[in-house]
C-alpha cells in the first residue's frame, strides 16, 4: 500500500532531507524534498500529496506558516512537524493549528516510520468521519443509500473502510436490503473503480452456462461452443467481479470457483492454458452459508475462501426510524417520474408502514409506494391506498377490527412474553416461528374481516366477493374466531 502514498519532506537542512527522503524511500513511500516552504506550497497545488512532514524552524516561511497555508488550501492533508525542542509547548502549540503529529530531533528511522504510518492511518479515519458526516448532514443518505439509523452508518463506514482494500467481501442480508447497491458502492469507492463491475446472478443460469460464462470456453469444447468466448473473470479484469447469490452454485461449480480463487487463475472449459486474474470479488447471499455448510450444501473451504470481510445488511424492520425517509424519497420519484402531485403520506398510513414487517425489505417498499402513489387519487396517500403483502403482522389501522385497537397495541401484544425475559438463540428461532404463523394468521384475520365489514356481516354476500364457498368462509370465520354479528350495521 506505501506505494501509493505521496510525502513532501520540507527542510533547510540537507542532510535531514535526504536522511529522512532515505528512511521513508525503504518502506516504499513516494518521496519528494523541498528546502523551502515556498517551493513546496507551490508544487502542492499541482500535486496532490498524503501528508508533509516540515521541519518548524526555516529561513522565509516557517513550518508554522506553511502548515497555515494548507489548512486554507487543503484542510485533509495532513502535517507532521520535525521539530528541534522536545517542549510540551511547541508541541501543543503546533497540534492546536492543526498538525497531526510532531517528531523530535534526534529520531531513529523506526520514530519516524511509525509516526508517519500513525498520521496515514488517522487520515483515513479522520476522512471517512468527514465525508459521512458531510454527506449525511443535509441528505438522506450516502452514495445512493436512504437512511440515517445508526444501522446503517455502520454500514456506510464499513463501506468507507473497506472499499479501498483488495479484500474479498461477503454481504449478507435478506432479500431487497441493498446488498447489490452495496457491491456497486464497494466498487465505485475503491481504486479499481476506472475499471468494470461485473454482476453474475449465479440463479439465473443452468450449472454447465454458468461455468461458461464465468471461465469462457474455447470453441468446440462442448456442442454448442461455436465460438471461443471469454468468461467474466476475464472480462472483469483489473475491476470487481460480482457473484450474486453464491449460494445457488452447485458444489462442482463451487470446487472450481475455489480452484480459480487460490491459484489466481483462470483455464477456460476445454483449453488447457490458464491464464492469470487479477480481480475483486465480492460475493452476496442471502442465504445462511454457515448452515449450508452444516448440511454439506456449501464447501467449507470456499466459505472461508470468501468470507473474508463479512458486511451483514439489517433488515428494514430493524431500522424502522428509516421508513419515512425511504417513504418521501420514493413518493418523490415516483410521482416525478409519473408526473403526479402527490406531496407524500397520511400520518395512518405512516404508521401502518412503520409497523410493517417488510419480508421483502426496501424492494418492497419500493412496490408499496410505486403502487400507492399509482393509484392514490388524492395528494396525500392514505391508509387505503396501500396494498401490503402477506408480511403483515398487524391489521393495517384501515381494517379496524371489533375492538378498534390500534396495530401498535397488537404488535406488543405478540411480543409481550418476550421482552423480561433473558433469551438464548433457540428462543429466538421458536419468537420468529410464532411471529411467521401470526403473520399468516393476522393475514386471514384482515382477509375475512374486511370482507364481512364491507357487507355489513352479511356472510353470503362476503363469501361471494372472495371468490369463496360459504361454508369454507364459515369455517375460516370459526378457525379465527370472529362472528357476523359483530359487523351487522346498526
Ligand atoms: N438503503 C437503501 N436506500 C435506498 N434504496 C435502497 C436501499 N437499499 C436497497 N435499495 C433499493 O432497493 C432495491 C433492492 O436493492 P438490491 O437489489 O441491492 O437488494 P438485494 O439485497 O440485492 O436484493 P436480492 O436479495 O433480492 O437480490 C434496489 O432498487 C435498491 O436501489
Ligand atoms: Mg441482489
């Protein structure tokens, strides 16, 4: 990585200069020396460097003004000094105006390694604050992520830190979190980014394409190989390759992809040369691979292989606060694109989103509102307009049921049992398994109840509407417990 990094050394003194050049030249920094503050001002505004390292005390400019004259120009790059007192003050002094360090004469080389790769890596934090922050503070988001819980700013700064690494990602998370958006963030952030993204939706094709498409095949390999074609792990080259649900790869598919992985190189089906790769990968599933590999569905050593550095997407209802701000951005992309005055939803309908179980995460959303904003003939979307899936774990607030009760007193009800008590991971499994079989069960509530309400209690005319038998429609009214009665109009 030193490679890459660009210093600019200022001192009057020669042989501080180039002792200094040579020390930091071993680690494999780039290195460029001025004898004067004036004459590195102006190579900095041609050059963009990652820190400076000035000596304090210099004939014409001072290391103090220098330093000033960045801050003005360059605020991120970061200034070491070398000074020639050790005192606390001229130590303070300097760290006030906005130096990152300061290293006193004499230093061995180890001194100034270390101080140096201290400041680099303090800018990468310093920049990674900076940047979300600043992005964050008047948008709703990051890149083209909606959302500011802290969920997801764990996210953005995973993003920020890890982009600019060669490593290997797995993103993990339900289906519609955003975990391709995340693998084009990933990409767009790191210094590969001049150079292709390529996804591979590893569902979408037969095993034998598949392989084809990822490693190529020379003609007349197989029946079918007319022509010579060159596989994605070519055509990603010096970029990102993106393997989309990699756990749809058969397990041939998987020991071959490991091959690839380790000997960094590719052989395409039916040639016998390989040739060297030289890409990113990033893998995605929103599959538990651990269990995969439990159950012998996943090979162990590819796990490993990818697992590299894990980014685990939340799901939408665990980052509820976010709602309302993927909700309005929506609304306004939508009725843009339709051309339709809709200034955003009812404060009911809010709360009926925001108590949504989302099993199909911000792609769902997304429909709900493309939906709703189709359909809505007024301005504002309300409680009616929005056609939720079988997620539901409550009666949207639009279905009142007998007792009016609000969909958040229902939410606390299934979850009252669980909240005193200290739960192991087996709770958790039978929690989520109750609140599935609630959810199918809240839906026939909303299904049956809504019919009735809408004929006054009148069963025959309720069941028709359905499409259902009477006596079937009975039955369901039995099973969950509700009667006409109840919905007769008086
Ligand atoms: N935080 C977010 N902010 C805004 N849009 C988002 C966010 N997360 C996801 N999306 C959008 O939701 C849709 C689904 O995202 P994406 O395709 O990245 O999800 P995924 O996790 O890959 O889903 P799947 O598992 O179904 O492939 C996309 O249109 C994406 O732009
Ligand atoms: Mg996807």
């Amino acid at each position: 990585m030193n490679a890459k990094k660009k210093l600019l050394v200022i001192d009057d003194e020669p042989v501080i200069r180039e002792g200094v050049r040579r020390i930091l030249e071993s680690s494999s920094f780039q290195v460029e020396t001025f004898a004067s503050g004036y004459a590195a001002l102006e190579r900095i505004k041609q050059q963009a460097f990652d820190l400076v390292i000035t000596d304090l005390k210099m004939p014409g400019l001072s290391g103090m003004e220098v330093l000033k004259a960045i801050k003005e120009t360059q605020p991120d790059l970061p200034v070491i000094f070398i000074t020639g007192y050790t005192s606390v003050d001229s130590a303070v002094e300097v760290m006030k105006l906005g130096a990152i360090d300061y290293i006193a004469k004499p230093f061995t080389s180890e001194e100034m390694l270390n101080t140096v790769q201290f400041a680099l890596q303090q800018r990468v934090v310093a920049l990674e604050g900076f940047y979300l922050r600043k992005e964050l503070l008047d948008s709703e988001g990051f890149d083209q992520f909606v959302g500011k819980s802290q969920e997801m700013i764990k996210v953005y700064r995973r993003i920020m830190q890890v982009a600019p690494t060669d490593s290997t990602v797995l993103i993990t998370g339900e289906s519609g979190t955003g975990k391709e958006l995340v693998a084009r963030a990933l990409h767009k952030h790191s210094t590969r980014r001049d150079n292709s993204f390529v996804a591979v939706d590893c569902t979408s094709l037969a095993e034998s394409l598949l392989e084809s498409e990822l490693f190529g095949h020379v003609k007349g390999s197989f029946t079918g190989a007319i022509q010579t074609k060159t596989g994605l792990f070519k055509v990603a080259e010096g970029g990102t390759l993106f393997l989309d649900e990699v756990s749809n790869l058969s397990l041939t598919t998987q020991a071959k992809l490991l091959r690839v992985l380790q000997e960094r190189e590719v052989t395409p089906i039916g040639g016998t040369k390989p040739t060297p790769i030289n890409i990113r990968l990033i893998a995605a599933t929103n599959h538990n691979l651990r269990d995969m590999v439990a159950e012998g569905t996943f090979r162990e050593d590819l796990f490993f292989r990818i697992n590299i550095i894990p980014l685990d997407l939340p799901p939408l209802r665990e980052r509820t606060g976010d709602i309302p701000l993927l909700v309005g951005h929506h609304v306004r992309t939508v009725a843009e694109k339709i051309g339709k005055d809709i200034n955003g939803v009812s404060a009911g309908a809010m709360q009926v989103l925001q108590s949504y179980s989302f099993p199909g995460n911000v792609r769902e959303l997304q429909n709900i509102i493309e939906r709703a904003v189709v359909l809505s003939e007024d301005s504002l979307i309300s409680t009616n307009d929005l056609e939720l899936g079988h997620g539901s774990t409550e009666i949207p607030a639009n279905l009142h049921n007998r007792r009016n009760r609000r969909a958040d007193d229902i939410k606390t009800d299934h979850l009252r049992d669980y909240t005193s008590v200290p739960l192991s991971v087996e709770d958790l499994k039978e929690i989520k398994r109750h609140l599935r079989e609630h959810a199918v069960e809240n839906v026939e509530k909303n299904f049956v109840i809504s019919a009735l309400q809408r004929h006054g209690g009148n069963v025959t005319r309720a069941s028709e509407e359905t499409g259902m038998l009477r006596p079937n429609f009975q039955a369901m009214m039995k099973k969950i417990g509700v009667s006409a009665r109840e919905y007769v109009e008086s």
